[in-house]
C-alpha cells in the first residue's frame, strides 16, 4: 500500500513536468508615429485627403460611400469560395485539435467474442500428457485407456470459448509531450483562423480594386464616346468648309482619320468592363454575366473621404492577420521543441483489463467467471539510430525558420504601409496637375475652333489640342481611379478594419458550422 502511494505521488508530481522552452510573444518594432512625407525644396501642395491617427472602421470601404461597393463587400463572407475554403481548413484544424487531446484521457473498448477452438495434438499441449484438458489418463499396464487413447497420450476435443470485457490504456503525460502537442494544435487553430482572415481581407480589397478599376473603366468609355462625339463635330466643320471651298479635302480626311481612331479605343474598354464585372462575379461565386444588369449601367469612381482614419502604428501588428499568423506558426514549432524533447525520455502506460469468459454460454453471468489483470508498462528508447536526436534537431530549425518568417511578415507590413501612405498622397498631388491641364487644354480647344471657324489657324492646331485634351482627360480619370485603388491598398497594408469576430453567413454544407 505504502508502495502504490509513493508511485502514485511521484505520477502526481511529474505531471506537471513540460519539456522544451515556453512560448513568448515576440516584440515587434513599430515607429512612435506614421511616416511623414520626406522634405522638399519646394513644398508640396495640400492633398484634399488627409491620413488621421483614428480607429478604423472595420468596414472600411465604407469610407467610400459608395451604396453598390457596400453590398458587394457584405456578400463576400458567405459567397467567396476562397473565403468559404478557409473556413473549411478552419474546421480541419478543430477537428485535429480534437484528434490530438484524445491522447490526455484514457482510452478504453469494450470487447467481445466467441470462438470454436480445436487444440493441437502436437502443440504445447502435447507437452502436458495425460493432464492436459480433455486428457484421459491409461489404466494400469500396457492396456488403453477408457477412452482407447494410449497411457500418457492426449484426448483433445473441440470446445467453445465464450468472452466479454472492457480493455483500458493510459499513457501517463509525465514530460508534457501530450501536453506540448495540443499546445501546438491550439496554435494551429490560432494560425488558420488568422489565415481565415486575412484570405477575407484579401478578397475585400480584391472586390473593392476590381469594383474601382470597372468605375474607372466606365469614366474612360464616357470619355472616349465624348471625344468621339467632338471628332465628329470636327468632322462635320471640315467637310462644310471644304464643301464652300474654303479648305482643303486633306482637312477632312485627317478629321475622318481623328474619329476612326477614337472610336477605336472604345471596344477595347467595352471588353475590359465585361472582364471586371466578370472577376467581380467569379469573386463572390457567380457565374459570367450574372452582374451585368447590377454593374453594366456606368457611375463615378467611388470617391476618397476627406480624413482617412489609420489607427495608431501600435496596432498595427495586432491589426495584420499575416502578422497574427506567423505568431501563432511560430508559437506552434516552438511547442513542438517540447515534443521532440520529451520523446527522450520513458513512457509510462498504465494497463488494465477485466473480462468474463467461459466456455459454455450460460455461465458467462457468473462472477467467478472473471479474469482481470492491470498493471503499468514502462518504454525506454535506448538505441534509435540518431532518430530522436534528428527529430529534435529539425524542430529546432523549424522553430528559427518561423522566427525569421514572423520578422520577414512585420517588415513587409511596414514596408506596404510606408509604401501605400507615399503612393496615396503622391498620386493626389498628380491628378490635381492633370484636372488643371484638362481646364486649359478645353479652353484652348475651343479657341482652336473659333479660330479655325474664323479662318486664323489650320486644321491641324484644332486637331492637335483635340489629341491633347483627350490624353489629358485620360491621364486624369487613370489618376482619379489610381487615388482610390491607393486607398483601397492603404487600408489592405493596414490589415483592414480591427475585426474581432468574423463576419459570418450561414450557407449549406460543412462550412456552416458557426466560427470560433
């Protein structure tokens, strides 16, 4: 008794024994505010839209006000088959997380069997003689048995053998490595819903990119149609002054030349609409020309809100899902140091069985009818070829390989941050000179006209600031799109709004199983 006691505390006290080093969350760097703009000898002019340290919205393309890109975003939960694969991996690693803490608690099976056995003559029964079961044994002298079996030989019969028990196992979690390894797969789940969300915030950014780029693409096609509509004005003043003679065919030729060439760029820009609207379908799981009707009639590139709130740099690294989950991939190998360690060390088990049997069926209700055993077993590795030692190795330079991913995922955050800020204000800076050149360039082409009209310039004047509004208009609708795509990967490198629960749709199949 004094025994079992003693083994029992010293079960007790090793229990609470972990091997391998104990996670720590590292420490990022993170500057004490954003980034300003570098100096300049001539200073910049004021941008109208002006990065604040604020919260953010998690819907942050709110920001845009734009009605049609809110609804697209609000479907992207439940219809993007990226996002909804996430979720699926999601489950997978519960589910393995599960697998795993089955190892903490003792596994038992309830058993039962019947069998018709016949033993051999010439097994180990043989080596029994006349007292084995079912042996008859010879009368005196050389006669035979009542049984006409020889004196010491064997009378071996079939018989059943009737069995029912419960069969029990435990390993004793003495150094942690069951421990250690649902250390890991809580780790594991950790990462792959980060994983989960940063696949959203992905796809939100991708819709709102796509949803900027089809608004884009639509003020480019009302642009072209009304330049076109301008050639053909010119086309027709030509062809009225070479008819009374007061100029030349060459004139009208070069105006039919000038309108072939802008109705030439709109079928290439026809195409690009059907193209976004169609990465905008295949994003939130629709087929081709499902949204034509929602997204074919044309409208403005959503515009940049006065104040853009950014948060604190601070948060930026609680923000990032990428940055979330190289933590917890590293905090995942890093359990599995303890693992690798405990595997040197013996494994206790703790057995036991309890089980009816007999041999005829009626008798297996009787208590004397039970056979029991139990007891620990004890696994020591003593020679394993350099396996455990190998193990433990690679664990270790895996635990590094993430140490060095979780640095590379927080200097590229602030690498995209500082990237994006430059590129927001920068390209603001630039539409504003192109929206100035488009005033000028109207203004001179219809001074141009008059001029023309009034017999003072060529043909070719009116046409070369035609050409020259034109290219200004379209540089300033790229750069007014190139504004909100800017915001668009500002608030990407931002890692989006600080989401504390996923936005979560039921839909059927597997993947409605609500979130963690």
């Amino acid at each position: 008794m004094a025994r079992t006691s003693v083994l029992c505390a010293l079960a007790v006290a090793l229990a609470g024994c972990t091997m391998g080093p104990n996670f720590e969350a590292p420490s990022s760097w993170s500057p004490q505010s954003w980034f300003a703009p570098k100096p300049s000898a001539v200073a910049p002019p004021a941008v109208p839209s002006t990065p604040v340290a604020e919260p953010i919205d998690p819907s942050w393309w709110a920001a845009f006000g734009d009605a049609e890109l809110d609804a697209l975003e609000n479907r992207v939960a439940a219809e993007n088959l990226d996002v909804r694969a996430a979720t699926v991996r999601l489950a997978e690693s519960r589910a393995q997380r599960r697998i795993t803490g089955a190892a903490e608690f003792p596994q038992i099976n309830g058993d039962a069997s019947y069998q018709r056995q016949l033993p051999s003559k010439e097994g180990v029964f043989s080596l029994l003689g006349a007292g084995a079961p079912g042996g008859v044994s010879g009368g005196a002298g050389s006669g035979g048995g009542a049984s006409g079996v020889p004196a010491g030989g064997l009378a071996l019969r079939p018989f059943d053998l009737w069995q029912y028990g419960l069969d029990a196992s435990w390993e004793l979690d003495l150094w942690g490595r069951v421990r250690r390894s649902i250390e890991a797969a809580d780790a594991s789940i950790d990462a792959s819903g980060e994983a989960r969300r940063d696949a959203y915030l992905s796809v939100l950014a991708e819709v709102a990119r796509d949803y900027v780029q089809l608004r884009g693409v639509q003020t480019q096609l009302r642009i072209s149609r009304e330049n076109l509509e301008i050639a053909e004005t010119n086309l027709k003043l030509t062809q009225e002054r070479a008819a009374h003679g007061l100029t030349s065919t060459l004139d009208a030729d070069t105006a039919a030349a000038q309108v072939a060439t802008t109705a030439a760029t709109i079928p290439q820009l026809e195409q690009q609409q059907s193209q976004l609207i169609n990465q905008l379908g295949f994003l939130l799981g629709q087929p081709p020309r499902a949204l034509d009707a929602e997204l074919g009639a044309p409208a403005p590139v959503p515009p940049v809100p006065p104040r853009v709130p950014i948060g604190l740099p601070a948060e930026l690294a609680r923000r990032r899902p990428d940055i979330r989950q190289a933590e917890a991939q590293l905090h995942a190998q890093t359990a599995q140091i303890g693992v690798a360690v405990a595997s040197f060390y013996p494994t206790v088990t703790l057995n036991g069985s309890f089980d009816i049997q007999a041999v005829k069926f009626g008798n297996l209700a009787d208590w004397g009818a039970r056979t029991y055993g139990f007891g620990p077993s004890l696994s020591v590795p003593i020679f394993e070829g350099g396996r455990l030692k190998g193990n433990l190795e690679l664990t270790e330079a895996q635990q590094q390989e993430a140490v060095i991913a979780y640095q590379r995922t927080v200097l590229n955050a602030w690498q995209e941050v500082d990237n994006a800020l430059t590129a927001y204000g920068a390209e603001q800076r630039r539409r504003e000179r192109f929206e100035d050149a488009v005033a000028r360039n109207r203004r001179a082409l219809d001074l141009a006209r008059q001029q023309y009209t009034q017999g003072l310039t060529t043909f070719l004047q009116v046409l070369t600031v035609q050409q020259q509004l034109l290219q200004s208009e379209q540089q300033a609708a790229d750069s007014t799109t190139a504004v909100s795509l800017d915001l668009v990967a500002l608030y990407k490198a931002l890692g989006g709004g600080w989401e504390t629960a996923f936005p979560y749709q039921a839909s059927s199949g597997p993947a409605s199983s609500p979130p963690r």
